[in-house]
C-alpha cells in the first residue's frame, strides 16, 4: 500500500472512532429516558461495562492495524498509519471545539 492508501484508511479508522463516540454520547445523554430514574447497581455496571467495551473498540480502531503492521516488520507504515489516525482524531476534536465555541 502506498503513504496514502494509509492516510486514506486512517481517515477511516477516525470516522469509526467518531461515529462510535457519537453513538455512546446519544445513549449516555438520553439515559434517562431508556432507563429511568434506577438507583440500582445496575447503573453503575452498565457504566462500567460500557468503559471497558469503549476503550476495546477505540483502541482496535486506533491500534490494531498499526500493531498488526509493526510486528510484520512495516514499522514506517505502522508509524504512519497511527500519527495519521491521531491527527484525523485532533482535527475531529479541532472541529468540536469550534462548533462549541460558535454556539
């Protein structure tokens, strides 16, 4: 693959990161409506759970090919792959940032 097919694909990688984090900040912001008001300990699992399945699937979206490249001995293209991601994951948070501050 070439230096861009990788920036390409971690343009990907990000919008999964993005759609993913879009997704939990709906379910979390209309918790009340799909629960209720609980004061069981089931809330506090939910939560807890949902921390731990967070941070899997970001961190396979984030990490895991460039993982998979580095140890078949790409390393250039497992460095580019993740500063790329990262950087799309910044300008995503750039871009959130503004959108708060115009409002």
């Amino acid at each position: 693959m070439t230096k861009k097919d990788y920036i390409i694909k971690s343009l990907i990688n990000a919008i999964g990161v993005l759609v993913y984090v879009l997704a939990v900040a709906l379910l979390l912001s209309s918790g009340k409506n799909i629960f209720g008001e609980s004061e069981t300990l089931l809330i506090p699992i939910f939560m807890m759970t949902l921390l731990i399945v967070s941070a899997t699937v970001t961190g396979l979206l984030v990490l895991g090919k460039p993982i998979h490249l580095y140890l078949g001995g790409l390393k250039k293209e497992a460095f580019v792959l993740l500063f790329s991601t990262i950087g799309w994951l910044v300008a995503f948070l750039i871009g959130v940032v503004a959108m708060l501050l115009v409002k």
